[in-house]
C-alpha cells in the first residue's frame, strides 16, 4: 500500500539577483527508514530567461540493505505545475550522490513558466528493490524555495529563440572556421588526476555540422561509469548513465553560458533494426530529449564509419587507473566505451580499444564514456 508522508524543508538560503544560474546549497532529510536515507544538499536554479529551464536537485544516497535499489523521483510539481524527473540506482551497503532532473516538454509553455519562478516543488519518492522491484519506501515530499518573487504563470505559445529540440530548429548561417573533423573546447573536467591545477578544457570532435548547429563528441574518453548499475536489461530511456550525462556532467562541466549552447535533442532509440547486435525480443525504449547523450550504432557507422575512426584516446586520470587498451592504437593509449543500443540478454553495445563495434554487460565499470551534444557554434564563440 502506498503511504504519502508530507514533509516540508524550509531552505534558509539567500539568493543573489543574478542572471546566472544559482546553487543552493542545503542539507536537509528527505528519507531515513529501513537502513534507506536521502539527504537534499543542492539545488541548481535556472538562469532567468532560460528557454529550455530545468531544476538539478542533488541527493547525498546512503543504503545500508542488501538490496539493488531503484530510486525513483515521479509525480512532480513545480508550482503546482506537471513535470518529470529522473530515477536513478543505487547498489547494496553504498553511498553515492543521486540526481533528480525537474525538466519539462519542450513546448509546455506553462510548465516552463513554473520551473523558471519555482517557488514550491513537490515530488514523490519511491524506492524499490531492483531485482524483485517490491516497493520498500514511498514518500511523498514538498519543499519550498524562499527568496523567489511570486510570478504569474502565463500559457503562452513556444516562441523560444535560444535553446530548443534539434528537432523543431531551423537552420541558421555559420560563417566560421570550424568544420566536419575540427576539434573545439568548451566546458571542462577533471581529466590528468592532479585535483590541485584544477579542472581540464573538454575537447570535442566535430561530426556534422546544420547551418549553426554542430554534433560533438568529446575526444578523449573522459571516465568510466557503468551503463546502469546492474546487470538486468535496461534501455537508454531509464539507464543510469542517462541520467548522470543529464544532470550532475551537464550542470557541473558546463557554465550557465555553455549550457545556452547547447541543444536539447530529440534522440531516437528504437534502433534494434539497425543495430545487429541488439538481438533482444523486450525492444530498445522510448524516445528521450536529452541535452547529452552517447553516440547509437548506427549514429557511429555514419560519423565513424572506420575503425581507425572509430579509436579513441583515454585521458591521463583514467588511464593511470589501469582502463586503457592493452596497447597502442595509432600511437596513442586508447579505451573502451559505451554506445547507447541495448544489446542482447543483459549488454549494451560498445566500441573496444581497437576501434571495434562490439558488447558490454551494462554494469561492466571499466567502460569509458565520450558524451555527445549539439551545440551552437556562434553561441560558444566559434
């Protein structure tokens, strides 16, 4: 039976005036029961004037069962307002910091509206065991975010100028440099393992470019993670490593400025056809929009359709932890990293050290991950 427990966080925070986007940080108790607790630590608020805003709520996980969890953030609100949020896993006797995306359709005017002025966000919070998916908390939560002046939500039409779907966006004209194989930076990562000199520039490929829009996919493989934290079936649409690239890699690699840059693409995911290694009969999930994403089979064999095209160089942190190829690949050390088909049983597609399509169990950790974005090339100064 469900059970729905209010509980209301008063955030004694101040927030600046600023048109950048703010951090909150906090430390409040969302759920402590059955060896389960969740604490809220940060909140990221959008930048006003955002066309496509989103909430990045920052969860501190501790679980102290033998179980698999799901973590699932659903029913939410934002000033009464429908939203989504992710769900994300969290494995036996572990602590890990979780990630709860509030964001909306790309054409919710009225809900965009809410997440821009969020004054109250409610949510509920189910957790579930993963493997036999019994419900073992359900809480309902509320909380609100003071400093935040009342404003009048307004339907009004999708006229967004700045960043939309790829989908819905015309073209415009680039008079640049950068072209199809140019590399560009922007955004930025710990990438040599020396936390003292700070973080790295990204470097990204450019794959194609639409007028002003260009595909990227980062250079290097920039860290290891798994494509979901157990060994069951899962599809791109509910994986973890989804929901990492969208939430804590989004707001924490990129400024508010970059994030403007960057294009919230409409990602097709129903690819076993082209794919045939994804043998499964349960199918390849629903459609996402993403900000960030991995590359599909059939999205490398039309960019990379080589396997010398296809070898990617790992960067110096992950490499020092033992991830990369036995040897050198074209005079660099190179990784294995995910594509975003689920294959057959329990894998998910892959490209190995030398350049080759292949497959992964989905929470083999030693897979490197190269994101993928579309930017605006005269929005990042190129």
């Amino acid at each position: 039976m469900k059970q729905a427990i209010a509980l209301t966080m008063a955030l004694v925070m101040i927030l600046c005036c600023v048109t950048a986007q703010a951090e909150l940080k906090v430390s409040e108790q969302m759920i402590d029961q059955d060896g389960i607790k969740i604490v809220l630590t940060k909140i990221f608020l959008p930048s006003e004037g955002d066309t496509s805003p989103n909430l990045m709520l920052s969860f501190d996980g501790s679980n102290d069962t033998g179980h698999n969890l799901y973590i699932n953030f659903h029913e939410v609100k934002v000033n009464g307002v429908e939203c989504y949020g992710y769900r994300q896993s969290l494995g036996p006797h572990s602590d890990d910091q979780l990630s709860a995306l509030i964001f909306t359709d790309s054409d919710n005017a009225s809900a965009k509206q809410a997440i821009l002025g969020a004054q109250k966000v409610e949510m509920k919070i189910s957790i579930s065991d993963y493997d036999t998916n019994e419900k073992l908390v359900e809480k309902a939560v509320s909380f609100s975010i003071p400093g935040r002046e009342e404003k009048k939500q307004k339907n009004t039409a999708n006229t967004s100028t700045g960043r939309n779907t790829t989908t819905a966006m015309s073209a415009s004209t680039y008079s640049g440099s950068v072209r199809v194989g140019s590399h560009i930076t922007f955004g930025s990562y710990e990438q040599d393992g020396n936390v003292g000199n700070g973080v790295e520039p990204i470097e990204w490929q450019v794959l194609d470019i639409s007028g002003d829009r260009a595909l990227v996919i980062s250079y290097y493989g920039l860290f290891n993670a798994k494509y979901t934290a157990h060994s069951k079936g899962q599809t791109w649409d509910t994986c973890d490593l989804r929901a990492t690239l969208n939430s804590s890699f989004y707001y924490e690699s990129f400024t508010p400025a970059e994030r403007d840059a960057i294009f919230l693409t409409h990602v097709t995911n129903n690819t076993a056809e082209e794919d045939p290694s994804a043998r499964s009969k349960r199918g390849q999930g629903n459609d996402t929009d993403d900000y960030v994403f991995i590359l599909s089979y059939g999205e490398i064999v039309q960019y990379l359709p080589t396997q010398n095209d296809r070898v990617a160089p790992i960067c110096i942190k992950a490499k020092n932890k033992g991830l990369s190829g036995i040897e050198p690949v074209l005079g660099m050390r190179t990784c294995n990293y995910w594509l975003r088909n689920a294959a057959f049983n329990q894998n998910a597609g892959g490209v190995n050290w030398q350049g080759v399509i292949t497959t992964a169990y989905m929470n083999f950790p030693s897979c490197m991950v190269r994101p993928c974005c579309w930017v605006s090339l005269t929005g990042l100064g190129y």
